[in-house]
C-alpha cells in the first residue's frame, strides 16, 4: 500500500502491519522525517534487505521480528 508517513505511523500503531518496504530518497536540503520517531516497539523489525536503485534512492525492506 503506498502512503504517506503519518498513514504508516497509524498502521504500525495499530499492529497491522508485518513488512515494511520502502524507498528512501536523498535529500540535501532540510530535514527528513523520520519514520520510526514515536513508534513503539521499532526494535522488533529487521532490516531484510537495502538495494540501490540507479537513481541514488535506497530499497529497503523490513520484516517484524517472528512475522
């Protein structure tokens, strides 16, 4: 499902999510938010994988932890 964080941070609140896959995008100007910020219990997700796309952006994908 795409969506924007404040969608995702929802959905991880409410348990309803089991894999995370994500593309993250270099910004040089500003700051970021950040995804985890406010999420209880980030550190039952793994990082399963990262790949880079030609364009400079990252692939990443997490599972949760016994998922």
């Amino acid at each position: 499902m795409h969506g924007s964080l404040a969608l995702t941070r929802s959905l991880l609140a409410a348990d309803l999510v089991d894999q995370l896959r994500l593309v993250v995008t270099p910004v040089a100007v500003g700051e970021g938010r950040r995804l985890w910020d406010g999420v209880r219990d980030a550190q039952q997700w793994e990082l399963e994988q990262v790949v880079g796309a030609p364009t400079g952006s990252l692939l990443v994908d997490y599972r949760r932890s016994g998922a």
